[in-house]
C-alpha cells in the first residue's frame, strides 16, 4: 500500500481536525479487521478478475491524498488496505469515513482494465454523509436524497488519459449499476444500485 498526503493541497472545506480523522480511520480499520471473511464471500460478476491480486490506484481531489493498495491477495480482502481507501474516500467535508461497498472496488478495478490505463481515478466524491448530502441538495437539483454515496456505494471519478464519454461508455458496458454522465463537471459517477443511466 503506497499512500501519500500532501497537506498543502487540502479542500477550504476540510476543516476538521486530524485527531478525529485518525480516531475514524482507527475505528474503521478495527471494524474492517472483524469482517474479512464476510468480505470474502460476496459474489462477484463473471467477468471481474480473479488474478492473484487486484488493485486500485486512487487520487482525491479535494485533499490531494493518493493511494495505491492490494485491497485483494492470497485468496481474501486486505483489511488494511481496505481501511485505507475507505480513508481517503471519507467526506472531505465533515471527515467522516464509511465502508465502501466492496462491490464498488471490484466494479472500479474492471473499470480500470476496460479502458486500459495505468493512470489513478480522479476521484471527485466518494463516501457522503447526510450532512453533507443536504448540503448539496440545496445547492443542486441533481443531487438525490437517498444518494448511494451515503450508503458508500457510489464514486465520482474521471480518468486524465481517458476521455469523459468513453470512460461513460465503459462504465455502461459493464451493466453494474447506475452511470451519471455529468461533462460540464467533468466526471462520471457510477454506483452498485440497479442498473441505470442518466445524463
């Protein structure tokens, strides 16, 4: 696992202090060391990868954090790892972390090979709490009020030696879940909900 902060970067919104992140992120990694094994058994489409190990290389926009992990080895999920990303896919707003949904990595990881790039997703939102989904709904019509990124299974992603349309395109292919096209923000959302588009 490669991870890297840099402070300087931070979003104006990100005022919370790094104690409590550190706490959540403790908290998080100690819940995620109890269920590996629950990890392990969700089902999986035919087509995602079953190489010895997968990984997601991630960047966030909004703290400037990077992150490479082997969130899958030697037969299981990496609880570590996985405490990671969920660490940096955390509100950036209020520091809150959740689990991501592990159906959301592996959906992330077939993204990735489909468009054939060793380049990190751009990652514009993750993880939301209520807080700040209420926030934003006043500010914009386009966001729900159940959104799956409160429940940890949506992402907001772009791809720099990507185009936004084909990343859209092989994220439709992958009939996984929900696909956003939004190009005037310059991102894509996906999500593990039923399968739908939109934009």
């Amino acid at each position: 696992m490669l991870f890297n902060f840099d402070r300087s970067r931070r979003s104006r919104h990100d005022t919370c202090p790094d104690r409590r992140r550190f706490l959540q992120f403790g908290a998080a990694a100690t819940t995620t060391l109890l269920l590996p094994k629950a990890f392990a058994s969700v089902r999986l489409p035919e087509d995602i990868p079953t190489a010895p190990e997968r990984k997601l290389s991630l960047i966030n926009l909004h703290t400037g954090e990077s992150l490479t992990a082997t969130y899958w080895a030697e037969g299981q999920y990496q609880s570590s790892e996985l405490a990671a990303i969920d660490y940096l896919l955390r509100d950036h707003r209020t520091g809150d972390i959740h689990t991501m949904d592990s159906n959301l990595l592996e959906l992330l990881n077939r993204l990735h090979d489909k468009v054939d790039t060793k380049k990190p997703f751009q990652v514009i939102s993750g993880f939301r709490s209520a807080k700040t989904n209420a926030a934003l709904r006043k500010k914009s019509d386009g966001v729900a009020k159940k959104s799956l990124h409160m429940q940890g299974k949506a992402i907001d992603i772009s791809l720099p030696d990507c185009g936004l349309s084909d990343l859209r395109k092989a994220a439709l292919a992958c009939r996984a879940g929900g696909v956003g096209y939004y190009p005037k923000s310059n991102f894509v959302h996906i999500d593990t909900g039923r399968v739908r588009h939109w934009g």
